[in-house]
C-alpha cells in the first residue's frame, strides 16, 4: 500500500486476487475508486496495482491540472464580461446626462 491519499490493496476472493485503488476519505473510512479483478498469483496483481496507481494518479493530476485551467478561464472571461458592463453602463449615463444637459 501507498503512503498519501491514496493506495493500493492486493486481497485474495477464492482462488483469484483481486487490487483496488483506494483513496483515504478520512482517518477511519476509505473509499475504492478502481478495482480489478482475475488475477491468477499475487506477485501479478501486485504489479498490476502499482502501474495502475502510478496510471490513476497521473490520470487525476492531468484532470486537475485541466479543470484549474477550466477555472481560471471562467474567472477572466467573468471579468471581462464585468468590465464590458461598467463600460456600458458608464456609456449610457454619460448619454443620460447629456440629454438632460440638452434640455
């Protein structure tokens, strides 16, 4: 097992074994996040469960690393949506004002 949030556990079901991604939900529960099963001798499941949590773990940083992008972009485009607006508005009171300085 890996040491962090997440892990790896090799367990024996009948004749086969089995791996299951784990992550640690908090100091007393865990959650499976990946299983496989079908695996003949536990030396085969052990290394399938480290690539598949070296996989897994590249896999979630590459996911985060898109939605923080997704975040930051929505942030900007919310500026300048908010810029775009305090530039209309500015617009239209000046406008405003200019007509009543008509009057």
């Amino acid at each position: 097992m890996a040491k962090g949030k997440y892990g790896y556990r090799v367990k024996q079901d009948g004749d086969a074994w089995v791996v299951e991604i784990t992550r640690k939900v908090s100091t007393k529960k865990t959650s499976v996040s990946k299983r496989q099963d079908g695996f003949s001798t536990e030396p085969e499941a052990e290394e399938w469960g480290k690539k598949a949590l070296v996989s897994f773990l590249e896999n979630l940083e590459e996911r985060n690393k898109r939605r923080q992008e997704e975040k930051e972009n929505l942030e900007q485009r919310k500026k300048e949506k908010q810029e775009r607006h305090e530039k209309n508005v500015a617009e239209w009171a000046k406008k405003q004002q200019d007509y009543y300085d008509e009057q």
